[in-house]
C-alpha cells in the first residue's frame, strides 16, 4: 500500500503580507545604522502613531516616507525629556503641518517587533486638528495626503491598515504593531 501526502500538506504558505515591505540592500543597511544609533542613544525605544481622522470628509492623513516603502500613519520617535503628546505634536508638525486643537485620545500600544526586540509604539487617535498647509516633498517625506477610508492607497502597510482596522472597524486590537 503506497501512502499518498496530504493534499494540505503539498499547499503552499500564505503569502506573507509583510514581504512587500521588508528591505534590502542599502535601505535595509541604514535601516540598521539607524535602529544601532538609536540602541546605543535609548536601550529602549519608544514611538508614537497618529491616526488623523478627518470625519467630515471621512478621511485619514498618511505619509510616504523617503527610506521606507509604503503609506503609514504619522509619527516617529520620543526623545529623550520628551512627553508622549509632545513627541506626537512635534512629529505631526513635521511630516504633516498637522496642529492638535484637542488632546488625542490614546487607543493602545504596540510591541513593534519587526523594528527591534526593544521597540513600543503608542497609537493616537486625533480628530481635532488644523493643517496649516498642504505638506510638501521633503528630504524625509516624499508625499503625504488625506485618503477616504474606502481608497486607501494600493501600498498602505499592513500595519496601518491594522491600526485603521482597530479604529474603525471594531477589529480586536493586536498586542504587535
């Protein structure tokens, strides 16, 4: 008697979603420098995410940055005698002439284990902002814009597609960025 393999055992594995966003070669070096310099600066790293909802237009503000792939929420990381409110207010600033008028409402933190074995995000919700202009091309922000929830760019992360997820459709909220 011949015994045949299972049929889901010759399946192949999902496609990993993450694939497309993974780097390498050069930007995947720096990537590196810059988690080593920020190793040797903070032991631990802390970041902050916002998710900028425009609820008149129902939509939300996200970034494409220069060494990265993909469109992410806003944010980066806190510095050292910085506030969580103040880093997020600071990042806001820069990669989106973004101005809080309300205080943002916390909606989790995040171990971000494909960064770093010592990395925590904390995800903002803001709602109550001004955009004093458009943000414009910079050495670290290649574009940025408002998107409708429902034409969300083709190349959004999959985390921030999580996060938006989490937000808006009651997804349960990962413990992982």
């Amino acid at each position: 008697m011949v015994s045949r393999p299972l049929a889901a055992a010759r399946m192949k594995p999902a496609p990993d979603p993450e694939q497309a966003f993974r780097q390498t070669g050069w930007p995947r070096l720096r990537a590196r420098l810059f988690h080593f310099f920020f190793l040797l600066r903070r032991p631990m790293t802390l970041g902050v995410r916002g998710l900028v909802h425009d609820r008149a237009s129902n939509s939300v503000f996200l970034i494409r940055h220069t060494y990265v792939p993909g469109w992410q929420l806003p944010g980066g990381g806190v510095e050292v005698g910085e506030t969580l409110i103040e880093a997020l207010t600071r990042e806001l600033a820069e990669e989106g002439n973004i101005a809080l008028t309300a205080p943002p409402a916390l909606r989790s933190v995040h171990f971000n284990r494909r960064s770093s074995n010592r990395d925590h995000v904390a995800f903002y919700l803001i709602e109550s902002f001004n955009q004093t202009t458009p943000k414009l091309r910079d050495h670290e922000i290649a574009d940025a814009g408002f998107f409708p929830l429902d034409r969300l760019p083709e190349t959004t992360t999959p985390a921030t597609l999580r996060r938006i997820a989490e937000v808006f459709a009651d997804a349960a909220v990962s413990p992982f960025w």
